[in-house]
C-alpha cells in the first residue's frame, strides 16, 4: 500500500499534488510519503508486538536524516554497515542500544565507534573481525556484544546480486565452521557472545527460504546452548520483498503477519528476543523517483522518452535489470491508446536505461512521469557521475512538504575538489 494517488487527473502524493512541488524544486527528485514509512513499519513492528522484539530499520535501504527521524519516533533501531550510517542513526536519535552493526568489512576506527556509541549488538562475520573487535573490546576496557552472522547455505530465490546466504556469498561464517568459532567466541574476554545472526537475501516473496533457513538456525541454537553458550537473542535479519509490478497478484510478497506466525512457530520455544532487519519493506513503496521528458526520439524501430532523470539518479535497472512501473503525474484519459516506448536517461551509457518497450499513454516533452517503488536503495545509489548533482529529496507529510536533501549546484560540486600547486 502506498499514497500517492490520482485526484482530478493529477498524482498526488498524500494530499500534495507532485506537479506543484515540481514546480517549486524542479526535476528530477525523490518523495516520500510519511503516512506510507509510518504504516509499513507498524505493520511490521505489531505483527511481533507480543514478543520481545528489536525491529532495527536497515539504514542502508534509505538513510535520509528526516526519514531515521520519523521511523524512530515510531520506535525504530538501526541497522547499520557504516561508521557514517552509525553517525546517521545516532544523529536522527536512535540510542545506541537500539542499534545493530552488520557488515563483513567493519574497521577498528568504527568497532571504537560503536563500542563508545553502547550499541546493542555487534553481527559479527569472519574470525579476522572477531579477533579484531576483541582486540578494540580490551582496548577500551569493555565487552563487544555479539551475535556471529552464520551462513546457512539457503538460494534465498532472489537477484544473484542480492542473495546473501549461499556458501559462495561472501557473507557470514560457514554453517559447519559455526560451532568452533562460537567456541573461539567464548574464550575471547573482550566478547560478550549474545545470539546468531542469519540474513540470507533481500527482495524474498516466498516463505520457503525463509522457513528453511530459520528452522536451521533454530536448531544451531539448541546446540550451542548444549555447548554451554547463553544464547538469549536470535537476529533473523530482514529481506522480506516489496511487489515492484502492481497488480501482478504473483509477485506479492508474504503480509508480515504471515511472516510473523512462521517466525513465531520457529523460535517461540527459544525463548530469545527477536532482531529483524526491515529495510525496503518499510520504504520501497514509500518513494517515488518524478522525472521530466527532456525529448521525444523517434529510432529506426523504437520510440525513445529521454527524460531529466538518469542512472545515477536510480541506478536499479542498470544494476539489477530492475523494474519500476512508471506512470505519468498527469492521469491519462480512458479513452487513448497505449504506445511502446524505451525510457532513458541523458548519461552517456547504453545502460543508462529504465525501461524498454513499456506500454505507457502518448507522451510528450515537458510531461512529467513517475517512477514507483522507488523508495529503496534509490536515493542512497545516486552518486555525480557526469557531474550531474545528487538528486533532491522531498518528504511529504499530509498536505506539507519539505525538501530534505537539496540538491548542489555545480559551484559546490566543484569545490570539493582541490588543484595540487604543482600541477
């Protein structure tokens, strides 16, 4: 569910019509709506509200300040990968000991970081980073919470690029090295082992991986308490997907009541707090990407929308060959037909394409189009690449809106950079 609307025949996002806040920041831009973040993540967070719960929000999926702000006056964690995504959450008022540190390449500097920060919860990967934090543990007179992240050999079904629970990925320690690192673990006096960590995917619409996985987990924890360790958390991760086609009844992932039940079935006899991970469950259908037709190309056999928007604004469909429906701001009467176009950006790069043949209503220059589904690791992609400025971010909360992240001008791209006296 999300809301952003047609009303009179113009979309709207809550009760602000996006051709207004077009005019006012000018194309392209990201908006989100505040009532969709706000639903989606108490959808979630009720589904487990009888259970000792964390539901740490994935920073990574959208780490806009004002969004962390208003997520954590829901109750929200963090779920960080970063020093600088721990500095994110700390800055939006997230405690320290609602958050949670994943990742497979934490630094000392940020282990220090989050250590003086009094975060929950280290997710811990690799032997290397164990011994490491242990190190910066001492050093600091204290013990790092941990919750090693297994790796339980689960094709979570999704894009190559963001399965993470195979024995090929690069995630997590190996499931049958699992109990010999927690025993390593154990005997490290600068850690304090916690729980298991398991995250094996992201965009996940079946509950079977998820089920497999889970039940695998469940029983590594029976055996390390067996083993003598106290294990009182179990971080299940996030993953659970978002429909990308609306109104394509296959692709719709599990409701997180569903989800909830299956978890609860699993771990209820465990007798351990909940971790998750929600990252674009809580934002994918809270965006939108809005765009301006630059041109209108006729090829030798296609037809070509060239729009203000490119792949650095929203780098999916080249990176993942993802799709976003994309509908115009304008709402298009019943009465016209549709037209085969290929939607792309100004970059210089064949990639730098969002759609190809899509059926969408004639279009002309100057309309604006909306891409849906945007919200996560949308923005947070973006980069400057051709020199084109970070995109500009709105959020919408009933009938106000607020640019949350201007957009730079090209004097201020450039003062970034410095010219060395000897060049």
């Amino acid at each position: 569910m999300h809301h952003f609307t047609y009303r009179e025949g113009h979309l709207y996002a809550e009760d602000v019509a996006l051709e207004a806040i077009a005019r006012a920041v000018g194309t392209p831009f990201y908006c989100y709506s505040a009532a969709t973040l706000r639903r989606h993540f108490r959808v979630f967070a009720d589904a487990f509200a009888d259970r000792d719960t964390l539901v740490a929000f994935s920073v990574k999926s959208l780490s806009n300040l004002a969004v962390l702000t208003l997520l954590q006056k829901e109750g929200a964690g963090a779920d960080v990968v970063s020093g600088g995504e721990l500095s994110r959450a700390l800055t939006a008022g997230i405690p320290g000991d609602r958050i949670v540190f994943s990742g497979v390449g934490k630094t000392r500097t940020e282990m220090a970081a989050a250590l003086e920060a009094g975060i929950h919860q280290f997710n811990v990967e690799s032997v290397p980073e164990l011994q490491a934090l242990n190190d910066v543990a001492i050093s600091h007179d204290t013990t790092a919470p941990v919750a090693l992240r297994i790796n339980p050999d689960v094709a979570a079904g999704s894009h190559d690029k963001i399965s993470t629970g195979r024995a090929e990925d690069k995630f997590g320690i190996p499931w049958a090295q699992a109990r010999d690192v927690y025993r390593l673990a154990g005997n490290l006096p600068g850690i304090a082992v916690k729980g298991v960590d398991v995250h094996i995917g992201s965009q996940i619409t079946d509950l079977a991986p998820f089920e497999k996985a889970f039940n695998r987990t469940a029983e590594l924890v029976r055996a390390l308490r067996a083993d003598g360790h106290e294990i009182t958390r179990l971080d299940l991760g996030g993953g659970l997907g978002v429909p990308y086609q609306h109104g394509d009844d296959q692709s719709a992932p599990p409701h997180p009541e569903v989800y909830a039940e299956m978890i609860k079935r699993i771990a209820g006899p465990l007798d351990v707090q909940l971790i998750f991970e929600p990252g674009r469950m809580i934002t994918g259908n809270a965006g939108i990407l809005v765009s301006r037709i630059i041109y209108h190309k006729e090829g030798e056999s296609r037809r070509f929308l060239i729009l203000d928007a490119a792949m650095n604004d929203l780098i999916r469909p080249a990176l993942y060959d993802a799709w976003h429906d994309v509908i115009p701001v304008r709402e298009p009467g019943s009465q016209g037909g549709k037209v085969k176009y290929d939607l792309v950006g100004p970059v210089c790069e064949t990639g730098d394409t969002f759609a190809r043949q899509r059926d969408l209503p004639e279009l002309a220059e100057n309309d604006l189009v909306a891409f849906l589904t945007a919200g996560a690791y949308g923005a947070v992609q973006a980069s400057q690449y051709n020199t084109r400025p970070l995109v500009l971010e709105v959020l919408v909360d009933g009938d106000r809106y607020a640019v949350i992240r201007k957009r730079p001008t090209t004097a201020q791209i450039l003062a970034m950079e410095s010219v060395p006296d000897w060049v």
